[in-house]
C-alpha cells in the first residue's frame, strides 16, 4: 500500500520522551519502516537534538520524498555513528490492513485487560494510529504504552 501524506504527529502517550526526543517517536518509526531502514535505539542518542526533529518533520510520502528520507538518514549515520544502517529485510506493514484488526493489537489488548477493538474501531483510527498500536503490540516495545495509546485514541 502506498504510504499516506500525514503531518508529524507525537502521541499524549510519548509526553514523557518528546520534549528531549530520547526514545524514538512513531511518526519517527513510521518513516524509518517506510524508507527500509532500521535505526537502534543507540544510534538514535548519537544524534543531536535538530537531527531528530529534521527527521520527524520530513517528509517521507511519495516515492522521491522516501527516496530523499533514506539517504539522508544514511548519511546521517554515517557521519553520527561512523558505521552504516542497518536495512529492514522485511516490513509486515498489518496498520494497512483494513479488513480485519491484527491479531497481534487483540492479544495485546487482552494482556492489559482493555476490550478488544471492533472492525469500526480500526477503521476510525488514521494511519498512525494503527502503526502505533501495531508497534506497541510487538515484543520489544515497553509494553505500559499500549493501554494509554487506547485511552488516548478512544477518549
């Protein structure tokens, strides 16, 4: 599916990250999935603070615009970290599927003892949104964000 033109958007549920950027915001996320590449959390500290801000408010949409986002963000590395990226071998984009919530965003739901999301729940949310709760359902994202991403998407 072709990328959606979205403005850069951080979350109430990353309130406590953005004003320093020190983790890595979705709309960040986003784009890095967008674009291929994947960028650890200790690259992300190597970069200074406009880095970061540059990176969440590029724009990353049509085909040239994501073209542009990845060698600027290859170059960054290179020249931050001395090394290069790292590239995503595969990106199981299911924030695009429409026709059903994933099964990953249901499980996580139940974990944190939210009601599991409706078809027209899904389907009211923009496309961050779905990223971001795609996102928190995975291993490896700190998991207390989940519920308040609910609270915040369906308050």
């Amino acid at each position: 599916m072709k990328p959606v033109d979205i403005a850069p958007v951080f979350f109430n549920f990353e309130h406590d990250f953005v004003e320093s950027l020190r983790c890595i915001p979705m709309i960040v996320r986003y784009k890095l999935d967008t674009c291929g590449i994947k960028l650890k959390l200790q690259e992300w500290v190597k970069l200074t603070v406009a880095d970061k801000a540059r990176l969440a408010n590029q724009a990353c949409y049509t085909l040239a615009e994501i073209n542009k986002y990845r060698l600027d963000l290859i170059t960054l590395i290179q020249v931050r970290c001395q090394h290069r990226v790292s590239e995503l071998s595969d990106v199981d984009a299911a924030w695009d599927v429409l026709s059903q919530v994933p099964d990953e965003v249901q499980q996580k739901a139940l974990e944190w003892e939210c009601s599991p999301l409706t078809i027209q729940q899904w389907l009211q949310l923009n496309i961050l949104q779905r990223f971001a709760l795609v996102k928190l359902s995975r291993s490896g994202h700190e998991g207390k964000n989940f519920p308040r991403a609910i609270q915040e998407f369906f308050s």
